[in-house]
C-alpha cells in the first residue's frame, strides 16, 4: 500500500525549494470541487494559458476547466451524452472528455496522484532527483509536464512507435525523452529501460504507473467524483446506472469504475483492451494500433476481482471511426443519420483509445440489452488533437476519405457486434489476477504476499488504499501552510 511515511529533513528543503519557486500543490478535495482553489490563484489562471509551464495550472489537474485555451477558471464536468442515433443502442452512454485538462489529457491527473504524495512526505527530492516517467504516451507527458512545474529533472519512457505529436512535444518539456522499441503493446521493454536506469547510479525515482496506487487512488476520488456528478446531473426518476467501461491500459481509470459501483447499487465495470492484444480475454500477445491502452501484462494495480467483464475491440474499428468523426464526409453522413450537428461536431473530442472505449461501451450496452432508462460511463483519455499525424498517415496509406467509406463506416458503427467479450465468474477474475505473478513478482520483483492480500484481503487493500485521499489532502495542506504563499 501507499507509504506516507515523512522524512523531515528531505521536506524542509523542498518547502524551501517551492516557497522560492512560487509553489504550492491543490488538494484532491480542489480537484474534485475547484471553488475550493484559493483566489489568488484563480488570478493567476486567469491570465495563464491551459498548456503553459507554470505552477499555477497545478490548480487545472480537474474535469472542470472551463473549454477554452487561455484565461479559462472553472465550471461543470468536462462530458457528452452519445444520441441513439450514433450508437446504434437506446442506452445512454455519457464519455467524460479529458482534452481539457493542461497537455490535453486526464493522465496528468493520475502523475500528480503519484508524485504529490511522495513529494509532501519528504520522500521525493526535487532539488536533486530525477523523476522518471515509463509510459506507452500520455503518462510520461503528463509526468514531464508536472516536473516542469515543479521545476525538477524528469525523463520520459514512451515507444518509438507512438505518435509523432507526443514526441514533439515532449522533447520541448522533458529534460530527456528515451524511445524504447516496439508500439503501444510492447510495455515489457519499458520496463527494461527502468531497470537499466536503476542499474546506473543516478539519483532518480521511477514511478511506473502500472504499479503506482496513487494512479488508481486519483482515479477513484476525483474521475470517479466527476463521473458521479456529471450523472447526477441527467439522471430522471427510473433511470438506472449499468456500468463503467475503461480500458485496460495501466488500469488507472478503473478507479471510477470501482467508484461507481459502490455508488450505484448494480453498476458493473468492465475492462476492454484490443482484440489483436487479448491479454485478459485470452491470456494472448500481439501488436495493436489503440494507442494509450498498452497491454500484454496484467497491471498491478487492478484491482481484477473488482472487474466483471472483458471486452475485446478491433483495432480496425477505431482506426476507420476515427476518419468517420473527423473527415468532413464523415460528418456529413453523420448528420443525414440523424446525428445531432452539434455532437458529430465534436467527436474530435475522442482520440483512438476514446472510439476503443466507445466501441466497447456499446458492445457492453447490447450485450445487456440496456434500455433507454440506463446509463454507461466512459472515457475519452484525449482528442485527436495528439492524432492528427495518424489521419494524414492514413490518407497517405488509403486515398483521400470518399462518400463510399463514409457508408461503410457508418455500417460498421450501426452494426457493433457483442462478439470477442466475457463476463466473468468468481475463477475467472482470479485467473486474471493470476497473471499479475509472472509479470510483477518473477521479473519485477514484487511482493508475493502483497500480490496475495490484493485478492484475499480484498476490502482492506483496495479500500485502504482509497482512504488515503483524505490523510494526503492534510499532508498537502500542511505542505501549504508551511510554504505559506496561499490561504486555503
């Protein structure tokens, strides 16, 4: 579990080194409910754009931005409700939009849940330690931003086969970027790099988010807070919550689904990841082009007895959707069927691993022939603002987007199938959870009798870890007080 154990001396000098540096840290409690955040800082938001290097926009770790680019403060949850008339199901599926949040997805929330509670006990020296961040995208960004604004030495993990956006960028933030071989679903070599790193005597500290709780635990207070509220907010008299679907990935996300079941009495959550990478489906292996959803191991923070169904997606699916949201004939044919201008204007909103999680919403949703009454929460991680390589990409692979594909695509969206999916028994969740054995203790060498207490001392791993939230918010605040620059 997580270790909040203070080393007073290392915090001393980090109090000293944020006072001088102009900053101070939000409290899960701000995130989830930014009118928490004090006014001085709103101020300085105000004037700040949502990407820019500074500590200010530590404040804009929250699914309540405002949507614009600069000067934006705080309103609702970041969301849309998907119409009937793009899904093909009569549920309703309500996709939480992470393209608001500073690098233009919600995975800087979850490095901030990862590093703040090392940073406020003392435990991680930002005066003199690098932070390391293995990722297959969006977390090593998130983590080379969050170093960036907490002015210390990062260096960020991520495939060369990843998107030629996540590495332009980051070469500008991260004080070094290594690009290990492979694509989206080759994590093993990631990990490998990790080692080398330790191996090399530099003073550095690897926070993997695989294995990090702090990436789950931000998930369950403030996703699955927003998820919550954000359906509060549609929800009529008789109308019933079904489930959460997220993906695989480094499981992080799954915190919101954890979340909602305890709030909602019947909520199932399910875990999707790519058909031609079926770990959890099959035990299997292979490449896939779903980028942010690396797989190939069970992580270890997934909480797999928690976990109730599987849903395999074609990466074929979202790669021709993606085209089918963003093309102008793709929106055009939208439109004609029936879909709202306003929403087929923004499935842009949607990156690759978004349609994925679409896609398996609505094979989740036909599989438990969900009506109108019901309600299915997912993700979209980012937007096609990280993508846009990968549509001149396969323009250049495919010809330019015709009328013809804009039909077949809108077949295939209609057509979803409940193919390739599990729902799982008791035995079947172990054997998943199994799998966490060959990856985390044979070669990473974790804890046997951890990995035993997360299945059969469920409650008090998983919800002890949660419960955390409320003595890290003290921690932080204290942190505050001490650097003293704000008034909570």
């Amino acid at each position: 579990m997580l270790d909040l154990k203070i080393n007073q001396a290392v915090l001393e000098s980090t109090v000293r080194f944020c006072r001088d540096k102009g900053i101070t840290l939000p409290t899960f409690a701000m995130m989830r409910d930014p009118r928490l955040v004090p006014e001085s800082v709103k101020k300085v938001l105000a004037t700040t754009g949502l990407w820019d290097v500074h500590p200010a926009n530590l404040y804009r770790i929250t699914w309540k931005n405002q949507p614009q680019e600069r000067c934006g403060l705080f309103g609702g949850v970041n969301h849309i409700v998907l119409p009937t008339t793009l899904t093909g199901c009569p549920a309703n599926i309500l996709v939480l939009v992470g393209r608001y949040f500073p690098t233009g997805a919600h995975k800087v929330g979850a490095t901030f849940g990862c590093l703040a509670p090392r940073l406020v006990t003392g435990q991680f020296n930002p005066l003199t330690t690098k932070a390391v961040w293995p990722s297959t995208g969006n977390f090593c960004r998130g983590g080379a931003y969050i170093s960036a604004l907490l002015a210390c030495q990062a260096i960020a993990i991520l495939p060369q086969g990843m998107s030629r956006e996540r590495f332009e960028w980051l070469r500008q933030i991260a004080g070094e970027v290594i690009a290990t071989p492979g694509c989206e679903s080759n994590v093993k070599e990631i990990f490998d790099k990790c080692w080398e790193l330790k191996a090399s005597g530099q003073d550095l500290m690897i926070f993997n988010q695989f294995e990090e709780l702090g990436n789950p635990l931000w998930h369950y207070t403030v996703t699955g807070s927003a998820a919550e509220e954000a359906l509060r907010g549609h929800l009529k008299p008789g109308d019933r919550v079904a489930g959460f679907v997220g993906s695989s990935g480094s499981a992080g996300t799954l915190g919101a689904g954890y979340y909602l079941k305890e709030k909602f009495s019947g909520a199932k959550l399910a875990v999707a990841e790519a058909l031609q990478c079926p770990t959890l489906l099959m035990n299997g292996f292979g490449d896939h082009r779903i980028e942010e959803i690396g797989d190939k191991h069970v992580p270890w923070v997934h909480d797999c007895k928690n976990t109730d169904f599987v849903i395999a997606v074609d990466d074929e699916a979202p790669i021709r959707l993606i085209r089918l949201f963003n093309e102008g004939l793709g929106r055009t044919a939208l439109t004609a069927a029936g879909v709202p201008g306003e929403i087929a204007g923004r499935l842009d909103l949607l990156g690759i691993s978004g349609v994925g999680n679409l896609i398996a919403a609505v094979k989740f949703a036909k599989y438990l022939e969900l009506t109108s009454s019901d309600w299915v929460v997912t993700v979209a991680t980012d937007s096609m603002d990280l993508y846009r390589s990968r549509l001149t990409e396969l323009t250049q692979e495919r010809g330019d987007y015709r009328e013809r594909d804009a039909d077949r695509d809108m077949e295939l969206l209609a057509g979803i199938p409940i193919d390739h999916m599990k729902e799982l028994t008791y035995y079947e969740k172990k054997a998943i959870h199994n799998l966490k054995y060959f990856t985390w203790v044979e070669q990473q060498g974790r804890d046997v009798a951890e990995l035993r207490a997360q299945w059969q001392d469920h409650a008090r791993y998983w919800d002890g870890t949660f419960a955390l939230a409320d003595r890290i918010d003290e921690l932080i605040a204290d942190f505050n007080q001490r650097v003293g620059l704000v008034r909570n």
